[in-house]
C-alpha cells in the first residue's frame, strides 16, 4: 500500500503525460496514428479481429463474476469503501490487495485530489481490513513511515514519475485520449496484432472481459486522477529521488513492446532499488496477461523468497 510520500499507480501511470501531449493533437488523431503509420490496418471490432480464432471454453482461468462472491463495505475516516475478498482463506500466502490504478466513483466529484491524499486513503483501508502487511498487484514502489505496513511489492507496467520518465508513444497517447479510439485499438496496446499468438490473446481478453465484473468509473473522477497524477509524478522527481531508500523486494514486471508505459521506465527504476526483481516478457501492456503462466510462476517464487 502506498505511503504518504511516495505511490506509483499501476495502470497506465503516464496518462496523465499522453493527456497534456493530446491537447495539441486533432479530435481524429486516433484514427489516423492508431494503426502506426505504415503497419497494417486493424481491424474495425474485435469481432472481425477474431472471427478466425475459436472463442475460449471458458473464462480465463474459470473466473468469473461468480466468484468474487458478494460485495462487502468497510467505513474508514475518509472513504466508504466496497470490495471484494476472496481467495484461500487457509493458504500460508500473504494477502494481495489488487488496487486499480484508475476508476472508481467519488461522492465529491470536484474535491481535489492528491497522490499522498491518496495514498493515506489506501492505508486507512488497509489498516480496516486488519491486515498488518500486504503485497500489491498495483503499486510499483512504497517507502516513508508506513513502508512497513507492507512486505512486497509488484509493480506491472509501473514507472516512479518525475521529469526523467519515458512517455507513452504517439500512437498510444492518440488511443488512450481520444474518444473515438475503438477496442481494437486498445486492444493493440496490450496485445501484439501482428503476430498469431497476440491476435489469440487479445481474443481470449476479450471474451473473457464479458464474463468479470467492470470497475465502475465516470470521466470526472478519471479526469481527476489523471490530473493529480501529472501533478504529483510527472512534473516532481520526489518519488523517483527517494528510490533508493526502498528496502523492501520489490517485483517489476514490463512487457518489451510496452507503448503505454515503456518498458524504460520499469528498467530505469530497477536500478535504483535496494532489491529490485526485473522480468522482462514479450509484449506490450498487457504482456503479463498474454504470459500468465509464466508470470504467476515468477509471482510465487517472488513472495515466496
């Protein structure tokens, strides 16, 4: 969970950059770079993207909405929050508190908000859940007086901010803030399209993403968050400077054709942890979804060291 002074949102941290870079770009300037100039054109929905590909027997890893059970509350000072638990309540494993990096609704929808704002919020949560440490798919680095509160961290297409970060590229600043992007276009972020394996991927994300429950969110809290990201990371070297003092293993996962957040930045903050795991895959965003197998692997030998 992250501290006062230090949180790093996991998906898609630099959007808040591909924002500002947005602002200058024409309203259909996701149409036109979307399909990276010269490549092949995507297809116009995922149905014509994966008309060749035989629809999965069932939801990936037989997950489904089901399965999270009921949704239970928990009232702290500054938030009511909902969540779901589940899982092995017997297993000797750690508990994983699965945080998304954008989404959610707020009952203040023109309150400011503000990373360590944030971040003093998620402990509170934890701290109502009594769990006394905690592990996140969600956060790449923790440090300061709640460091801790938490035992390890994994940190997935994550970046530490600051002025030295890597950009998403153009073509997924184009996707990522246009209103017209389509779900084929997202879905080349997370999946390489030119290759049958990340079509299949892609196609198997997709069906399944109909049978799991969907975060709600509304477009003032996104904006909200998007804004106290680029205040808070973008311009400010805080998080990336204090780095070093991060004792705890911390576990970052990149895939190699990353758009949204390069691969760079995950590389980049490696070499300023104390005890840093590098696994790089192949793929973009979501190449730890396309390499699941392979990925849980190096996440069990991860809490288990």
């Amino acid at each position: 969970m992250p501290p006062s002074t230090l949180a790093a949102l996991l998906v898609g941290l630099l959007l808040a950059a591909a924002a500002a870079q947005a602002a200058a770009q024409p309203a259909g300037a996701a149409a036109a770079t979307a399909n990276g100039g010269g490549a092949r054109p995507l297809p116009a929905t995922r149905e014509e993207l994966c008309a060749s590909e035989p629809p999965p027997a069932a939801p990936a890893n037989g997950f489904n909405m089901q399965s999270l059970g009921a949704l239970k509350r928990v009232q702290t000072e500054m938030a009511d929050w909902g969540y779901f638990r589940f899982g092995n309540a017997s297993s000797p494993r750690p508990p994983l508190l699965l945080i998304p990096g954008f989404g959610g609704t707020d009952l203040e929808p023109t309150a400011q908000l503000s990373i360590p704002g944030l971040a003093n919020d998620t402990m509170e949560f934890v701290r109502a859940l009594g769990l006394e440490q905690a592990s996140s798919a969600v956060i790449p680095a923790l440090v300061n007086r709640q460091l801790r509160a938490v035992r390890n961290v994994t940190a997935v297409a994550g970046s530490a901010g600051g002025l030295e970060a890597t950009p998403p590229s153009d073509r997924a600043t184009a996707v990522l803030t246009s209103p017209n992007s389509t779900e084929v276009q997202h879905l080349a972020l997370g999946y390489p399209l030119d290759t049958p394996e990340g079509v299949r991927a892609a196609c198997d994300y997709g069906a399944a993403t109909r049978n799991t429950v969907q975060s709600p969110s509304n477009d003032t809290t996104t904006r909200r968050q998007l804004a106290a990201i680029l205040n808070y990371l973008i311009f400010d070297d805080s998080i990336w400077n204090l780095l070093p003092t991060v004792d705890n293993e911390v576990l970052l996962v990149v895939g190699w054709e990353d758009e949204v957040v390069p691969a760079a930045n995950s590389r980049a903050a490696a070499t300023r942890l104390q005890r840093p795991w590098l696994v790089l895959l192949e793929g973009g965003h979501a190449a730890f979804v396309q390499h699941q197998p392979v990925f849980l692997q190096v996440l069990d030998a991860f809490l288990s060291a």
